[in-house]
C-alpha cells in the first residue's frame, strides 16, 4: 500500500514512522515547511501544497492520503482529493465544524466517487472506550440514585476541551440518561443535576486522557456505596497512527463497496458489535 502524508507534525511524523514498521510505503510527504530533505523513511519530492501534489502526481498516485493538518487547510484539501479524485483518510479534527454543511461535503465526496474515511479519533481502544460507555449508561440509568462525571488530561498545549469528552457525554445527553442535558467544563458553581461536570488538567507528559465514572451515592441520600469507572490513557500517539493506517487499508479492501464518506468508529463499532452479539448469543443467560 502507497500513502501520501498530508501535514508533517507530530501525527505525520509519527503516521511516517509507523508506516515504516508495518511495510507501507510512504511516496509524498506534503506539508508548507517541508522541502524534501531526508525523513525517516526516505527521500520525497518537496511538496508544499496538496494542489501542487494533484496537480502533478495525482494520476500517478495509486495510493491514499492521510490528512493531519488544520482545519480550514483539511476542508479546501478534500475539495481538492474529490476533483482529482484521491482517496483519503482524514484525521484532522474540526473541519467538520467549518463545514457550511455537512451534507454537501458528503455529496461532493459522493458525487467525486472517491471514499473518504474520516475520525477525530482513530485509536481503536478509544472507540472501545465510546462503545463501553454508551453500553454502561444505558444499563445504569435504568437503576436508582446513579449520577455520571467526566475527566479529561491532555499536554498544556491543547487550547480547548478535549473532543472525546464532549462526544463522550454527548453520548449520554443525547438519550438524556439520569436526566442529563447540558454539559460544564467550568466549575464557577454549583454543578446542577441536570448538567454532567467535565475536569479538565493540563499536564506535561499526557498524550491523553479520559474516565467516566459512574456512582449511585450521589443524589439518594445514602452512604457511599458502588463507583464504576471506563478509562483510557494513550501512552503515545501510535495508537492514532496505527488505527488511520487501519483505515487507509480497509478503505483499499473496500473501494468497490464503500465509496463516499465513511465515518471510521461506525466501522470499528460494527466490529466490537459483531464480537459482543457472538458472546451474548452463545453464552451469556
């Protein structure tokens, strides 16, 4: 399998290093710093822009385009993979947000007849960690006296709340389990029962972070009794780069099946699904 690195960052870097170690070769590296000096992996041509990457080896190109960029760059970047007709695994976060709507990205993107596999998280442990939640939220909230928090740590340079959090609990707030419709990442008051409390820490060191617990001492007067918590911590980002190396692979395999935009945890969840209906149906009573 062919790739084309798409932003030369830590992703990038650590997207090039991992290809290496499984056998995939890397063609283009394309990033505005990069001038085609000697990576990891080998010598590329200097590609500066996707454009001047389209315009000049897209016909060549056999391959797929991994995208970890910006996210206005991300957006003008698949308007350019649909008109030369490029697939691509887009893992940069938020450009979905800028998006005019979502919907004519998708009919671009089917219209071109290229498929495009998209996250903002690719590690497949992560999207274990969404599935587990969504299941432990559906089975406490029919108990009594459960409540449900969130804590997220990232380095000190992320800027924002971390996005799996707040997928995370919007995953609860979307089926208003334990009467839950708005999320808080401040604490400037009390927190209200109606509101899921995400902690937020910025430490150096953490790659990231997450963990939902949930307790039923919360709210029913009681002593302290049961607490359930589902946490992950990314060690590394190879995690990240692995799991958009998955994707670019099953996209190759899937080409003739999946063409148009392919959201990527739809397919690992599917696959946990599978899993978890093969023990239920054979030996849980």
């Amino acid at each position: 399998m062919n790739i084309a690195i798409v932003g030369y960052g830590k992703m990038g870097k650590m997207v090039e290093q991992i290809a290496d170690k499984r056998g995939i070769k890397a063609k283009f590296i394309i990033d505005p710093k990069y001038q085609g000096g000697r990576s990891l992996v080998g010598k590329y041509p200097g590609m500066t822009s996707v454009r001047k990457f389209c315009e000049e080896y897209s016909k060549d190109f056999d391959g797929v385009a991994i995208d970890f960029t910006e996210p206005s760059a991300a957006l003008e970047n698949i308007k350019l993979y649909c008109e030369y007709h490029i697939d691509c695994v887009v893992g940069t976060t938020g450009w979905n947000k800028i998006a005019a709507n979502m919907e004519d990205v998708r009919n671009m993107v089917e219209k071109s007849g290229i498929t495009m596999v998209y996250s903002a998280n690719f590690n497949s442990t992560v999207q274990a960690v969404f599935l587990l939640n969504r299941i432990a939220a559906a089975m406490f909230d029919g108990l009594p006296g459960f409540d449900v928090g969130i804590r997220e740590g990232h380095h000190p340079d992320k800027k924002d709340p971390s996005g799996t959090g707040i997928a995370l609990a919007r995953d609860i707030i979307g089926k208003e389990y334990f009467d839950k419709t708005a999320l808080r990442t401040q604490l400037d008051g009390p927190v209200k029962p109606h509101e899921i409390f995400m902690a937020i820490e910025r430490l150096g060191g953490i790659v990231g972070f997450h963990e939902i617990t949930y307790t039923n001492d919360a709210r029913d007067g009681s002593a302290q009794n049961d607490a359930v918590k589902i946490s992950h911590r990314a060690g590394n980002r190879s995690g990240f780069a692995n799991g958009a190396l998955d994707a670019a692979e099953w996209l190759l395999a899937h080409t003739d099946q999946n063409r148009g935009l392919v959201h990527w945890p739809d397919v690992v969840r599917q696959n946990f699904l599978s899993s978890i209906n093969r023990e239920l149906g054979t030996n849980m009573k």
